[in-house]
C-alpha cells in the first residue's frame, strides 16, 4: 500500500482539512462501513449514516458561510466523498447528491433563494437532481416535463425516472421545458421543488442490482404548483445551468468510484497474502502480482488526475468539462476492473456475500451508466479531437 500512502502523504491539506479528513476517517471506520453490509442486505435508507454524517456538518463544506455553510475546498469535498463511498457506496452516493442537486443553486441562484433554500441543507437536509425521464436518458434534451407560467406559479406536469434520493429529498432540484418558449432545447428550464408540495408524488422505489441503500424513486407531478420565486436563472436557462453542474458532478462521481475502488484494492491484497494454495500464498504466483501492478498502477493515475483537476477548479478555472468526462470515465472503469479482479481473486469465496468484494462488484456497475454513461463520455473526448 506504499503508493497509496504516498499519494495520500503527497496531497497538502491545511491543518483545519486534516482534522476534517481524521474525524471523516473515524466515522466511515466506526459508523458507515460496519453499516454497509445490512444497508444492502436490508435495501435500507442508511438513516443512521447520515444523521452521524450531518452529526460532522459534512453538508456544510459545499455552502456558502453567508447561507449557513463554513465552505471548504472542492478537493477536500472530493476527499470526502471517496471516502464514505469506501466504507459505504450507498451513503456515499446520498451524501455526493446533496452536492450534485444543490451546487446549481449555489452558483446560478439569486441571493433570496439562497437564503431561502439552501440553510436546510447546511444543516443537514437532503437534496436530489431530477433529470432523466423515460424519454430523456443519455440525451436530456428528450425532457417532457412541462412548467407552465400561470400568475405567480409554475405548474409542473410530468414524471421523472431513476431520480436518487427521490423520495427523501427536502429539495428537488427539477429541470423541465417551460410551455411558452417553442425551441425544445432553449426551452429547458430549472426549478427546486421544495419537499411537500401539492400535486407531488413518489410513484415507486427501484430494486436494484447494487447501491441498495440508496433509494431511486420515479416522481409525478400532476399540477404541481411551485412559486415562480423559485425558478433557478430565466426560463429557457435550464441547458446551460444543467451542463454546467455536470461539470462539477462528474469529478464528484470519478471520487466515489475510486472509493469503490480503493475498497476492493485493500480488501483483494489482503486477502491473496494470506489464502495459499499449493503451499504459496496467492500473491507469490507472478501472475497474480502483474496483476497487482496494473491495477494499481491505473487507480494511482485515475487519483493523480482528479487531484490535478480539482485544483484546477478550486483555482477558479471554468473550461474542463472534457477533463471531467475522463475523471468519471477512467475513474467508473478502473471501478469496476478492481472490483470484478477482487472477485476473481477471492475465487469462490468472492462470489458469496460473506466477503464485502460481492457487494463492491454490484456497486461498481452503476458508476459506469450514471452522470453520461461511458459510451457518452468516449463519444465527447473522441469528438474533442475532430478537426472543424
Ligand atoms: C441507480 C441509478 C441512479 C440514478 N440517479 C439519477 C439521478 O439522481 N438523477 C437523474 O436525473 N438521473 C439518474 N439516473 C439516470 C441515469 O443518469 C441514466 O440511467 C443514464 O443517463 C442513462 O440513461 P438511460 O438509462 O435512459 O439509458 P439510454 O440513454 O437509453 O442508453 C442505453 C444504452 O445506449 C447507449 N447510448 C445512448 N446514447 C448513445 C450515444 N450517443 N452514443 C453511444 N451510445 C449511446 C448508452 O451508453 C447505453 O449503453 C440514475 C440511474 C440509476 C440506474
């Protein structure tokens, strides 16, 4: 785990980030991972996670002190996240969404939405991005939710799918086409629907192969009245607010997979130095240690580049939507390598939910469809190079 240390060593956190990042450590030790297993098990809303994550304001770090927060850097927000997904993928993707949903408010907001909105969630609320619709998977642009002005209201109608933290959410971040603009992608516009409100309803929960924890609700709206007051920027905004947040997003996706990740690493060195076969030990078959090498070779790098790109962000840079897409794209398939080799390298045993590598394997699957799926993101950096 020399590499690992290192990197970790490596990365310069003021006093205040260290002590955060110990206490993070001790609750995803003492708390979240021993959790983890009956959170799955259960498909239970790891209520308990989040009242201890809330117990350390951990919300708080991405929300502006004049709404409630006491911000820190976006590589310390990653830090964070990559480390509950280690203990718990489930609760590390609740946790990642307050984020994904509510950073769009932050940074496009008016000021009395801010004050009016955001103080739930500095002190502990939950949040959820509602973008997908049955129509609308990888190409948002298919949205049919309808927003239609009348007096000082938006009436929403229309049904999201896959939405997470759906039905626990105290805000919603919403994104439908506004009726009076005729372009359907200038029409794309932006909403938080606050918990609540009339004509809302969860229409059901997913079964799903991995986060179990983690709760995917399908929504319908049905004459939905929401003040106008919380119309995030002017109608017909929603694309642009929306390709901005995922910008931000995707790093924050590439941290959990890597928190994945780093899971099923530990957990498949320790356990190939100590399972021997034919009177060696696992790891003494130079198969196995080439193995080793490129695994970790390839998380060591996925590490270094989100490093490199969350200073940038933290620097203040606007134009890396291209080295986000190789963030969440390299970081989601490292994921999944590590956890599938983790498996495998457990034998039989990896296949049966005593070991944790069974569950990290079904988690790591999702990182690779969600936030643009792989396909989506290859498609974008190939497309970075065609000549005009
Ligand atoms: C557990 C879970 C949680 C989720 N959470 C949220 C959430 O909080 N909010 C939210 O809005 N959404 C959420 N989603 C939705 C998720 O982002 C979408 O599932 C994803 O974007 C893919 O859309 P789709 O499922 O409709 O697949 P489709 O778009 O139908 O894709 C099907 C296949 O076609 C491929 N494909 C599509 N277009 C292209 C292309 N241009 N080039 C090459 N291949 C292509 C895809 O890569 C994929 O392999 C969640 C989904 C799941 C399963």
């Amino acid at each position: 785990m020399k590499i690992f240390e290192a990197l970790e060593q490596g990365r310069r956190w003021t006093e205040d980030e260290r002590m955060l990042l110990a206490q993070v450590d001790r609750l995803a030790k003492e708390v979240i991972a021993p959790n983890a297993a009956e959170v799955d098990e259960k498909s239970a809303f790891p209520w308990a996670n989040i009242k201890a994550i809330n117990e350390l304001g951990l919300n708080a770090i991405f929300v502006p002190e004049a709404f409630g927060g006491a911000p820190m850097s976006f590589k310390v927000y990653l830090a964070i996240v990559r480390r509950i997904a280690e203990a718990c993928a489930s609760t590390g993707i609740i946790y990642a969404t307050n984020f994904h949903a509510m950073k769009p408010l932050i940074e496009f907001g008016s000021q009395e939405q801010k004050s009016r909105l955001l103080p739930c969630i500095a002190e502990g609320g939950l949040a959820a991005l509602a973008i997908t619709e049955e129509t609308a998977g990888s190409d948002a642009t298919g949205m049919r939710t309808r927003f239609r002005p009348d007096g000082d209201d938006v009436v929403v109608d229309g049904a999201k799918l896959f939405i997470t933290n759906g039905d626990v959410a105290d805000r919603i971040l919403l994104f439908g086409k506004y009726s009076e603009i005729d372009d359907p992608r200038k029409a794309i516009s932006v909403l938080v629907l606050e918990k609540g409100t009339a004509g809302f309803e969860v229409a059901g929960l997913e079964r799903k192969m991995g986060h179990r924890g983690s709760s995917t609700a399908s929504l319908r709206f049905d004459g939905c009245r929401v003040p106008r007051a919380n119309l995030i920027g002017r109608p017909g905004d929603g694309l642009d607010i929306l390709l901005a947040s995922l910008n931000r997003s995707r790093p924050s996706i590439a941290a959990h997979a890597l928190g994945i990740a780093n899971a099923a690493f530990k957990d498949m060195v320790a356990y190939i130095n100590e399972r021997k076969q034919s009177g060696r030990k696992i790891i003494d078959f130079q198969a196995n240690q080439f193995l080793l090498a490129d695994l970790a070779s390839d998380l060591a790098m996925a590490e270094l580049w989100l490093d490199r790109l969350a200073e940038r962000i933290d620097a203040g840079e606007k134009d890396f939507g291209l080295e986000a897409s190789i963030a969440k794209m390299r970081a989601s398939d490292v994921a999944n390598r590590v956890a599938t080799e983790a498996v495998q390298m457990h034998g039989g045993y990896g296949y049966c939910s005593d070991f944790r590598v069974e569950r990290l394997m079904r988690d790591a699957k999702i990182t690779q469809i969600w936030e643009g799926t792989n396909q989506v993101h290859r498609q974008l950096i190939g497309r970075s190079f065609a000549t005009k």
